[in-house]
C-alpha cells in the first residue's frame, strides 16, 4: 500500500486507475513510461487516459513490473503474505512464530485491491499511527497543486487528464 501511495502521489491518477494496473498496460519504450488504464472515469464520453509515469516513480514501480502481464501490479495476498512473514520473523515467542507458518489467505482476499480495500487499508494505517483519517483522492489533489505550483495550470491539466483548466 506504502508503494500504490507513492505512485499515485507522483503520478496524480485516480485510485480506480491505480488499482487495476498491469503490466500489459504500461509502455516502456520511451524515457517517460505512459500509462493506459483498461478502463477509466471519461471512457463513456469517447476519451481516452493517458498517465506518465516518470523517473522517481519509475524506480519504485519497476520491481513490481516483473511479474506476468495479464496480473494486477498490486496484489493484496503477497502484501498479506509479506505481512505475515515479517511478524512471524519478528516475533520472540518460538510459539507464535511456529502457529504463523501455518498462515493460509483468506478466501475473501482478492488477486487486486478495490478503491473501497485501497481507502481502507490507508485508513487502518492511519489509525494505528495515531494520524488523523485521509483517503486516496487527496493524493490526487496533493499532486494536481504540487504540478500547478511548479509547472502551471496547463501541464497540471493535461496529466491529470482534465478536458478544460476550469476542472484542474
């Protein structure tokens, strides 16, 4: 999650378009890789969506790439499984450490995460870090002034897939 966070910070897509990535969907032949979701918010009106993916968010995303084309970039159960592993490694209690090898996924798990799993799993950690609760929109707006600030309203617009700088 710590990861989809950072992409979309640098990236400024919507959470919908993040969670559906795949490998498929990105092309890397250029020096700033572009990013078309399978589906998007405008497609019913004849648009399409394109979100550049540059350097920074390059370097975080390529490990995540390696993986076969058809699947989601961010899957829940190797967070889940990485989760579990670093407890039990962690874990003193040679007891506890022996009932967390056993782990098994939960059935309700899926192989990508939803808006709705996304929102929530950055609402629990925000809980647990004593933070006040945000949800993954702000990350887009954090983004869309952060582009404004340094570039303008124009450049903000276009990657941020906006038709007209009244919406940016």
């Amino acid at each position: 999650v710590r990861t989809m966070i950072e992409i979309q910070l640098l990236t400024g897509m919507r959470p919908g378009e993040l969670v559906i990535m795949r490998p498929r969907d990105i092309d890397k032949s250029k020096p700033i890789w572009l990013y078309q979701p399978s589906s998007h918010k405008t497609e019913h009106h004849g648009l399409s969506r394109e979100i550049f993916i540059g350097p920074k968010a390059q370097a975080i995303l390529a490990p995540f790439l390696l993986r076969n084309a058809e699947s989601f970039v961010f899957d829940p159960r190797e967070a889940m499984l990485t989760h579990q592993r670093t407890r039990r490694e962690q874990s003193k209690d040679p007891k506890v450490r022996a009932s967390r090898k056993r782990f098994r996924i939960p059935r309700r798990i899926g192989c990508r995460y939803t808006r709705n799993s996304y929102h929530t799993a950055i609402y629990r950690a925000c809980r647990l870090s004593e933070i006040p609760a945000w949800g993954p929109n702000r990350l887009r707006h954090n983004a869309a002034t952060s582009l404004r600030e340094q570039f303008g309203i124009e450049v903000a617009r276009v990657i941020l897939g906006h038709t007209s700088a009244a919406m940016t």
